[in-house]
C-alpha cells in the first residue's frame, strides 16, 4: 500500500508538511521501484532521513 497526505505511517507525523510530502514521495518510490527484499519500516526510516536531509540542504541554500 502506497502512502498520501492523508495516511502515512505515524514516524512521519512529527515532520514538517513539506518534510512528510517528500517522505512520502521518496517512500512511495522505494516501495514501487525498489527491492523487495527491504523492510517497509526500513524504508520508512531511510525516506524520512532523506527527505530531513533535502530539506537541510534547501534551507542552506536559501540562506546563501
């Protein structure tokens, strides 16, 4: 089951709306795209560490 704005999985609930739409999108990716092999709460983990880490990064940028 893909994840939307409106039902995601609780570890996402502490994110920022912009954060939790870049984690579901980069979850939704590795479920449909990646291996099967991965634990959906490991992909969970890995999406919200890369959508904090993209938001990181756009935050810099601004600031530049």
């Amino acid at each position: 089951m893909l994840f939307t704005e409106t039902s995601y999985p609780d570890k996402m609930e502490h994110l920022s709306d912009e954060v939790r739409r870049k984690a579901i999108k980069i979850s939704n990716e590795m479920m449909v795209d990646g291996d099967v092999r991965i634990h959906k709460d490991l992909i969970i983990a890995i999406a919200i560490a890369e959508a904090e880490k993209w938001a990181d990064k756009k935050g810099r940028q601004k600031m530049n």
